[in-house]
C-alpha cells in the first residue's frame, strides 16, 4: 500500500536558533513544502528586523531542501506602523500567554489590555495565533482558555483566530460554533493521554504544554483528524530539546516528531481506514485557510517498515527506537 501526499505544511513547528536550527530545520524540509515557524526565540521575534533576520536565517537553513517558511511575529503592544510594515513578511501574530511554556516570559499579561491590537489586526487582515492556555491548574487550562476564544471570536468577528495545538474536547468544539475560529492539533496529541507520561515511569520526550489529557479528548481529536474537518489542520509542535534538558530535574516541555511526522500520520490513518483524508489534513485545509501555495513537492509514503532512530543529534524524538509500519520512499 502506498500514499502519495502533495505539498504537505506542518501548520505549527519550533525551529529554535544557532546549532538547534542548523539540525533540526532540514529534517523537516525534507518532507515538507512549508512549515508555520514559531517566534519564542530569545530574543523573541517581536519587530520586523528580527523577523527578516529570523527568516534569513530559516531559509539558509533549509538548503538545499524546497521549504517555505510561514513566519510569526511575538505577539506584543504593536502599533500600527509596525504591523503594516511586518505584514508582508509573515503569516501572522502568536499570542503566548506569559509564563505558559518555553520562552513565552515575554507573553500577554492581560489580554483585555491588547483590544486595541487585537482591532488593529483585525483591520489589516493579520491572523491571530494563539497558545490557548490559562494559569489555572493544568488539567484545566485549554477549557478555561475558552471563555477567552469565545470574546474574542465574537468581538472581532472578521479577525481570523488559529487555536494552537488543541487538546480538548471544549476547544474542537468552538469550531462549529464561529466561523472565524481554527485550529491546529499535533500527531502526539492525537495517539497519547497523560497517563502515557506519568502513569508508569515518566516519559519526559512524551512531556509538551499544553500536556496530554484525557482518552475522551484524546478520542475527539482523533475522529476529527480522520474525517479531516475542514477546520482543522496538522500543525506538529514538534519542539526540539538537548537531552540534558529533558532528561534531568525540570524537564523542558516539547515532544520532537518533525522527521517521523509523516509516517506516523500515514500508519496512524491507514490503522483506520482514512488514508484518504490524509492529503487534507496535512495540506489541503491549511492551504484553503491561510491562502498559502507552498512549493510543489511529492511524498511517497509505503507501508514499509521503519525503525525510529534513537536520537537525532542531540535530540530524542519521540518513540525512539520503537518500529513503526511506514516510511518516507519518495520525495521530489
């Protein structure tokens, strides 16, 4: 059996910098037409300098692969100048939460103090993307976050708004319920509960935010992502980390997917019969949704083992060493 995917984009992808984003960029280049590229760098990506720099940086990166990067800016108190002047250089505007996961101590305070950016987006035409995630105890942060989408959907209904990385029932919902609401949802989150972290020994390379949940949310998400709903699209959050900042006291939250990404959708979709959807979920949604023509690129998937390497570098992706039913046998 076998798959062929065009122009797949992984709608949501941390690239990090120096050494980090010289090893882990062509790993996903290589499968990849596109990636949405997140800004929680350090320095954050927070003007329009460092954002053509960032960007300079990403394509030299990706060589000799064809990628297109879809670059965010850090969401902050903009003006309107430097949103017209940052908008032709990125996709759109990542709101962190402060404090909610790696490097978002810069983040948002209080949301309702940025209504006037919040407009100001809406005016231009700038997507909102958005780490929907409370300070409230962590099982109950994303359906918290929602009161928070619901204002925001409805104050500015021509403000398009992506739901990062959901992970709960309470948040697919939303998506039938504005049209102005997205989302992207990551592989892990589509296979792991949390008691695949913590309910033996911990798995720290199964450790993200926002963290696994419950198999009922794990289960809604799944069936979503199978049938391909038009509003939602495959973003990986594939967060890379060192091993000894994850497998230490204080692990850093992020779960590295990027280069297996595609073989584990294909095997997880043919398990249940959806190797059709594939194509939507991993290009055609998004592409409808941000208006995006990446480059023409063509993955072959076949249902040919695959053993997943123990580390890439100095990053452990997650399920090392374990086989999987499916592999990457083509790309042009």
């Amino acid at each position: 059996m076998k798959i062929t995917l065009h122009s797949p984009v992984d709608m949501h992808i941390h690239f990090r910098q120096d050494a980090m984003l010289s090893l882990v960029a062509p790993l996903s280049a290589q499968h990849f037409a596109g990636g949405v590229i997140m800004p929680n760098l350090i320095p954050p990506v927070n003007g329009v300098e460092r954002l053509q720099s960032y960007t300079a940086e990403v394509l030299e990166a990706v060589k000799p692969h064809a990628f297109e990067p879809y670059m965010t800016l850090f969401f902050r108190d903009y003006t309107e100048q430097e949103l017209a002047a940052a908008k032709p250089h990125m996709l759109g505007i990542k709101l962190y939460p402060a404090g909610a996961t790696t490097n978002s101590e810069a983040g948002v305070r209080e949301i309702g103090a940025m209504d006037r950016v919040f407009k100001m987006m809406e005016e231009q035409g700038i997507p909102l993307l958005v780490h929907g995630e409370t300070h409230g105890f962590v099982m109950d942060r994303e359906r918290e976050f929602c009161a928070i989408y619901r204002h925001l959907a409805t104050t500015y209904p021509n403000l398009q708004i992506t739901m990062e990385h959901i992970t709960t029932l309470d948040a697919l919902r939303l998506l039938d319920e504005f049209t102005n609401l997205r989302a992207t949802v990551t592989m892990h989150h589509l296979v792991i509960t949390l008691d695949d972290v913590v309910g033996g020994l911990m798995n720290p390379h199964l450790f993200c935010k926002p963290i696994a949940k419950r198999p009922e949310d794990r289960d809604a998400l799944l069936q979503a992502a199978l049938a391909a709903h038009p509003k939602l699209m495959m973003g990986s959050d594939s967060a890379p980390h060192p091993i000894d900042k994850k497998e230490c006291p204080g692990c850093a939250a992020g779960v590295f997917t990027a280069p297996i990404l595609l073989p584990l959708l294909a095997e997880l979709f043919a398990r249940h019969g959806a190797l059709d959807n594939l194509q939507a979920f991993t290009s055609d949604n998004a592409r409808r949704l941000y208006s995006i023509d990446p480059p023409p690129k063509r993955v072959v998937l076949e249902d040919i083992p695959m053993t997943i390497p123990a580390s890439y570098n100095t990053v452990v992706p997650m399920w090392a060493g374990r086989s999987i039913g499916w592999s990457v046998t083509e790309v042009v």
